[in-house]
C-alpha cells in the first residue's frame, strides 16, 4: 500500500527554536498534502492543505507566518514552527492523496513536539 | 459548525466479545465517510471509504453500515482479538474542498485477553 514517511518522530527544543518537519510520500505521488495538529483527548484538527508547486491553504485560526508550510515536490512536504513556544508543544501529523478526491488519506506516523 | 461526533468514547471488552461503535456526522450535502484504524505508534490505516446510503462495507471481523439521511455510520467488529486494540476513527468529507476530512474523536478500543 501507500507509505507515508514524516520524520522526525520526536523532538524535544528550547523556546525559540525553528523545528522543520518533513513529510514523504515513498511510492506514489502526492499532489495533496494535509497537515493536522492533535492535542490530547481531542480529534485530529487540520491545520493546512498544501498542493504542489502552490501555496498552502490555512484554515481558520492557523497563523500562517507561525506555521510555515512548502510544497515543493510531488513526495515532499515540510511544516516549520518558526520560534515556537511551549503553547505550539503537541502532535503534528501529515497525510497525502493522489490525484483521486475521494481515496483514503495516507499517513505518516506523526512528530511529537515538545518545547521547553 | 461541521462537527463528526463518535461514541462511546473508549470501550473495554473481552477477547471475543462482538462490540459496536458509532459515528455522527452532517447530513447534508454528504460525499463520503472514511473510517480509520489508529494502533499506538503507528500511522492511521485506512479501512473503509463510504459513499452510498445503505451501503455495508467488510474487511474481515469489521464491518462498517451508513446512512447518509440520518447521518450516523456503525463500526462493528466480530468476536474481538487483542490485536483489535486501537483508536478508532470516522472523517466526513467535505463537499468539494480538495479532498479535505473532518475527523471526530475517535473510540479507543481496549480488547483484553
């Protein structure tokens, strides 16, 4: 089946760090990419779509200068916490589709964030 | 507010008890609803993607129904293993957004042997 690649799976920084996140997709080719943030007990909440070549769409209450997102590549994906924080501490998750809408999501493993 | 609903919450069984759980989500203008599996440190595995009323899907011990006019679909899984043990979740997909999911809060699944 399809793979998903997100690395890292864990990291742990001082307030003020930028932490890039990065997000593959090994054997097919990605032309949409999602990124959720999950916070304990509750749902997946989505962050931002990217589409190759595009710039991301936030949604709403998503500070896009906060969370920096490029697209460059039809397997590539990245998510920057620029100067993050303790607050931005949480679970970050990517997935990627096709060409076809309405498929399955893919996903990576996730990146737990921890700022200190 | 688009909102998907799951419940219960968390559910603990015995080996080879059958279990149930359910999935609330927007009625209207429906396109599909997906259902995924969530073992702890694993990715999410995709196990259905439905899109017709009345539709019954089966992978397996799970299986999974969906209305689309009352807005509700049921997970079920037969005779549940240890290996069953996971979070699981529905996402509704919304109409026309470039393959965009609202996801509810999952069920998380104990199977004890």
């Amino acid at each position: 089946g399809a793979v998903v690649s997100q690395h890292p799976s864990r990291v742990i920084c001082k307030s003020g760090t930028s932490v890039k996140i990065e997000c593959r997709s090994l054997d097919f080719q990605a032309t949409t990419m999602f990124w959720y943030r999950q916070f304990p007990k509750q749902s997946l909440m989505l962050m931002a779509t990217s589409n190759e070549g595009s710039k991301a769409t936030y949604e709403q209450g998503v500070e896009k200068d906060k969370f920096l997102i490029n697209h460059a590549s039809l397997t590539l994906s990245t998510l920057t916490v620029t100067s993050a924080h303790p607050e931005d501490s949480s679970f970050y998750i990517c997935s990627a589709i096709g060409t076809v809408l309405n498929q399955p999501q893919h996903f990576g493993d996730g990146t737990r964030l921890s700022i200190l | 507010i688009l909102n998907v609903e799951q419940s219960p919450q968390s559910l603990h069984v015995q080996e080879g008890d059958s279990t149930n759980f359910t999935c609330s989500f927007p009625s209207s203008n429906f396109y599909a609803l997906h259902w995924y599996r969530w073992e702890t440190a694993k990715s999410p595995e995709a196990l259905f993607v439905m899109t017709l009323n009345g539709d019954e899907k089966k992978k397996g011990r799970i299986s999974a129904t969906l209305n689309t006019k009352e807005g509700y679909s049921y997970l079920y899984i037969k005779g549940s293993q240890p290996e069953d043990s996971a979070t699981y979740l529905c996402a509704w997909l919304i109409y026309n957004q470039g393959g965009k999911l609202i996801f509810g809060q999952g069920t998380e699944l104990s199977v004890k042997p």
